[in-house]
C-alpha cells in the first residue's frame, strides 16, 4: 500500500463527469455519531456496499452530484463512508461488495501493522481487513481501476473515505471530522481544463455543515480526519487548542504529556488525522476552517450549479450583498460555525481567581489602520498605519502590511478605516479576544449583535487586550481568495512588558501572495525577488516565520553554500510558546501551512548563507552573517 499516497496526489488533478443515474439513490450526510455494524458475540460485523449515489453537498433542494460512495447494506448511503467504530482489541468481521461496473480498489490505513488493499470486482464481495491492535484514529477509501490501472479520471469526485476510531478504554467523548474534496473539469472532454472544486466536512459545504453549540467551561474533543488526499490547516478563531495525537492515516501517535502543544491551527498530513482538545472561554460565534482560503471559498458554490468563477477577478458577488448573504454565500467548502452560549451563573474569570478589586482601567492604546489599493482593475491593496493627525495618500500601500507590534496585557483600540471600493473585515489571527471583535462580518458577535462588514469609506473600531507574547497575524477575512491575493495581510508581534522589537536580531518573513506582471506569486515579505539580509554574528536572532498563501504550504530552510541545513532552534508554534521538552535543536528546514506561524532562533556564525522559501514559485534571499 506504501505506493498509494504518491499516487493520490496524481489522481485528485482530474476526474471524470459520468452521466447521472435516474435510480441512485439520494446519500445523507453522515455526522459520523453512529457507528457502522453491529456487535455479535462480541465480534463487530460490518457489511459495506459500492455504489453510486446522488448528492446534495449544499441545500438539500440544491444543486446535486452523482458520484460512487460507500454504505452499509440495507441503509441509506452516507458521505463519507460509514464511521468504523471499535473499542482497541475487538474483533471486526467487515465485507466490501462492488455494485460498480469497474472494479474497486479498496484500502484501509487502520493501525500500525496494517496498509492492506484489496481489489474488488463488479459485483464480488471481499472480506475487508481491518486491525485494532493500536488506540487511534485511521483512514480508509477506495477508488476504481480501469483497464488494468488506476482510472484516474473518478477518484477525486469519489465519496468514498471515512474515519476508522480504536477507542482506548475509558476515553471521553469526542466528535469525528471527515474532510473530502469534489474535483471534477468543467469540460471533462478537455485535458487542463478549469477545475470545480466543492469541499465539505461530514458530507456537508458551508453554511449547510453542522452548527456546534457549545457552553462556556466545556472541554471538547474533535478528531480531524483528512480522507481528501490534500492538506488542510485547520484554524480555530479565537481560542488554542491541545494537539493530543497527529497521524499519516496508517498510523497514529498519541502524545504523552511532554509531546502535546497549543496551537490555532494544525495541518494533518495527507490523508492523515489529529486530534484535538480545546475549553471555549468566551461566548460568542466562532468558526473552525481550512486556512487555505481556496478550500474555503464562495466560489465553491458556482462551481457546485456548474458555473465559472474567477475568484480573484469577480466582485459582482461580494459587491450586490447583504451582510447576511455573504455569510452564507461569500464562504463555502470546510467551514464549521460554532456558537459558545455563556454559562449560566458563571463568574467571570478575573473575580473567580481573585478576592482583591480588579486593576484599575488602563487607557488603551490607538492605532488607525487603512486598507488601500493603487489604481486598475487588479490593483495591489495593503494595510497602512496612520502616523500622526494626517492621513497618508490614499494610494499609499504596503505588502504585506507594517508589522503591528504590541504588549502582553496592555489594552488596543484599533481603528480599521476602509479606503478600498469593496467591503472588507480584518481578522486578528490567533489574538485571543471577543467574538464581536474577530473580523467576520456578519458573523462575529452573537445573537442579533454581529459586527458588520466595513463598508467603503465606513470604518470599525477593534478592541482587545492580548493576553501572550507571540508571533500572529491580521488579514481580511472577506472575499478572502481576491483580498489575500492583491495583499491585504500583515504580521502582528505582541511582547512581554518592557521588551522593544529590534529589527537587527528579530526578523519578519511573511509568505504571501504577491502581484508580479499581473499574475500571482510566493514573496517573502512582499518581494518575489532577492532582498539580502544582514545578520551580526555571535548573536541570538530570532526568525519569526508566517504562511499567508492562499492554497500552499510553504518549505522553509536555511543553508549554508553547499546546500546543507544550518542548525536552529525551535521555540513558539502560533504564539504559543514549546514545551521546554519541544524546545529543541534541528535541521534548519520546515513545512509551514496556511496560518500556521513558527517561532526560530540561531546563533550564526559568519559566512554567507540562503534563506529558501519553496512554494508554487521559490524565493531566495541571501543572508549575509558578519
């Protein structure tokens, strides 16, 4: 089975449009609650069946899609498959039957020993092994084979992956996220032509995935599944979480207590999985995505009525809607809304860990942030901070935006100004603040009191006091695929009491989108080229190093002349500071997903070395150490 991964990312570049069958069946989505089977003489029977289904990934009276899913026999089919479900050492006794008119491949990653696959011909029923040696979370799926190959024409517009869970004894409740994609050519008779894309969690796009309600002071546990075969860095607003266990889909790691970390986003390995545990502190709306902003785009929904979409071309959409029409259209794919309800009799936090007076108010302190463009239908925007009582030209930009560098535990009020023809909202990423504040308009807030979108020419005053020091980000969080793409993003620091940001020893990289010639592309900082940086020797620099693309992860590595990783040290993942335990050297080179941000620091010695940034196009910049 160790061939399939590589061979999944070939697959998802195109799929087949087969014509639709007047007797499918309708599949339902599946809230993975119940599992698959049942238990006899203590033994889990699971009789699973290939078929083709309609599906309704929106609305249920909205537009459809006939594709091959996976059920249980006798019932209704479900997206994704059917949740298998078993306490750790039980027996399961499961069967694949193939309704298909190709043959099926059919694989279960599910524990340390076991990466069997197995063919199954039309209308052939074959056992299916599924081990449960080892406490985890796992993946399976399947996909066809055609002519004595792979047929990947099908398997990215196949529903066929679901969540395999080896509960250990005693283990609390938790919910299972299954992410999958949809990929199919518009015009399937064309090689290279445009893609639609519809994703979905638990069978569902936004806003028709399922509403989380949640309390105050619940400890919530989720299993993030990834059976799409891409990778998905998946963001909480407003709150870290725990990452309890991370996996590649055939095997899984649950961490003791010294290997756990906070975070705000976390990206599962290709059909991999992690699982996470996280307290909602605050009341309010909150929502848990994919940070590339593709996979959480409103286009999905053209693409889904079979309609061409430039998403960072059209504004028709996004201009022609009320605040509550975007929210429902202006996003899509793998969104999840969650409302936090306040406890009731709670205290608030700062009298129930206090007797003494609360500290007297402090003056906040006040910045204005403008979003600006530069003239042409394409643009560049950016994020300019007022300095002073005059306004700076309105054609003033800056990609990404000025750092915004502020202080553990000292109260902000900024004031975000809109000087952009379009409406607009800035997210304050991994700045741990309330729901009213977090940017997305027409969302954040609860109840009927939900900040709006700023209009043009309007502005919204954000309020919060950061509870940590660390290394985050604010960007828009509206029309995300267009905004992000023309600049509007910035890196955010916040700094203990007394600390300054000297920019000698601490340094910015933040991967973005950038316009060169009119086309997209990797800049480090807001460059595509070369900028040099110059780094005195002996001493500690720290690099703090953001992933805004809009679709990417992003390789990050320093080397020295002959290509070899230098050595540095790991510190602070999403401003969340390591565990002393995590806080190790290693190789100068990692991976860094949409939104993730990682805190580094080295001591170099001289010489002449390259910080690489590879993405869909790669920078270089020279770093010169003296």
């Amino acid at each position: 089975m160790t061939w399939f991964a590589p061979l999944l990312a070939a697959i998802i570049l195109s799929a087949a449009k087969d014509p639709p069958s007047r007797s499918a069946p309708v599949a339902l989505p599946n809230d993975n609650r119940v599992p698959a089977g049942v238990t006899v003489a203590g033994v889990r029977r699971i009789r699973l069946v290939v078929q083709r289904a309609v599906w309704h990934p929106d609305a249920d009276d909205g537009p459809s899609l006939v594709t091959e899913v996976l059920g249980e026999e006798g019932k209704t089919p479900m997206i994704p498959a059917p949740l298998i479900r078993v306490l750790v050492g039980t027996r399961v006794d499961a069967t694949v039957r193939n309704t298909l008119a190709d043959t099926i491949v059919f694989f279960a990653q599910c524990g340390i020993d076991c990466r069997d696959s197995l063919f199954v011909a039309p209308g052939q029923t074959r056992a299916l092994p599924v081990r449960t040696s080892r406490p985890g979370t796992y993946s399976y799926a399947s996909f066809l084979y055609r002519g004595g190959h792979p047929y990947f024409e099908s398997a990215a517009a196949t529903q066929t992956g679901g969540a395999i869970v080896v509960d250990s004894a005693g283990a609390p409740p938790d919910r299972v996220f299954v992410i999958a994609e949809w990929i199919q050519r518009f015009d399937t008779t064309k090689v290279g032509d445009d893609e639609r894309l519809v994703m979905t969690i638990n069978g569902r796009m936004w806003p028709h995935t399922e509403r989380l309600h949640l309390t105050v002071g619940d400890t919530v546990h989720w299993r993030i599944v990834d059976a799409s075969g891409d990778t998905h860095p998946m963001h909480l607003h407003g709150f870290y979480f725990r990452v309890d266990s991370r996996g590649d889909g055939a095997t899984d790691t649950i961490y003791s207590a010294a290997q756990r970390r906070w975070a705000v986003t976390e990206e599962p390995p290709r059909l991999g999985a992690f699982t996470l545990t996280w307290v909602p502190q605050r009341s309010g709306n909150w929502i848990f995505h994919c940070h590339k902003a593709v996979h959480m785009g409103g286009f999905q929904h053209a693409h889904l009525a079979e309609e061409r979409v430039d998403p960072i071309r059209d504004t028709t959409h996004d201009a022609h809607t009320t605040d509550a029409e975007h929210i429902a259209s202006g996003m899509g794919g793998l969104v999840l809304g969650i409302e936090v309800a306040p406890r009731p009799s709670a205290v608030p936090a700062a009298i129930a860990v206090s007797s003494t007076a609360p500290p007297a108010p402090v003056a906040p302190r006040r910045i204005r942030l403008l979003a600006q463009r530069l003239p042409g239908a394409l643009g560049v925007h950016g994020y300019v901070v007022q300095g002073g009582d005059s306004a700076p030209a309105r054609d003033s930009v800056r990609v990404p935006g000025p750092p915004i560098v502020l202080t553990r535990g000292e109260p902000v009020e900024i004031t975000v100004v809109n000087h952009l023809d379009v409406k607009t909202g800035v997210h304050w990423h991994g700045i741990e603040l309330d729901s009213y504040y977090d940017g997305v308009g027409g969302w954040s807030g609860a109840g009927a009191h939900l900040a709006p979108r700023i209009a043009p020419n309007d502005s919204f005053v954000v309020r919060f006091t950061p509870p940590r020091a660390g290394t985050f980000m604010y960007h828009t969080h509206n029309d995300e695929v267009r905004q992000l793409v023309l600049g509007l993003y910035g890196p955010l620091v916040v700094l203990e009491p007394g600390q300054t940001f000297d920019a000698s020893t601490d340094h910015l990289v933040v991967i973005g989108e950038t316009m060169s010639s009119g086309r997209r592309v990797v800049g480090v900082n807001g460059a595509a080229g070369a900028r040099p940086m110059h780094l005195a020797a002996g001493k500690p620099h720290r690099f703090r190093l953001l992933n805004v693309l809009i679709d990417d992860d992003a390789e990050v590595s320093l080397v020295d002349s002959a290509n070899a990783p230098l050595v540095w040290r790991a510190v602070a993942k999403d401003g969340a500071d390591l565990p002393v335990a995590q806080r190790t050297e290693r190789p100068a080179r990692l991976s860094l997903g949409p939104g993730e941000t990682v805190d580094v620091e080295i001591v170099p010695k001289p010489g002449r070395y390259a910080l690489l940034v590879r993405g869909y196009s790669n920078v270089l910049i020279d770093v010169d150490v003296r």
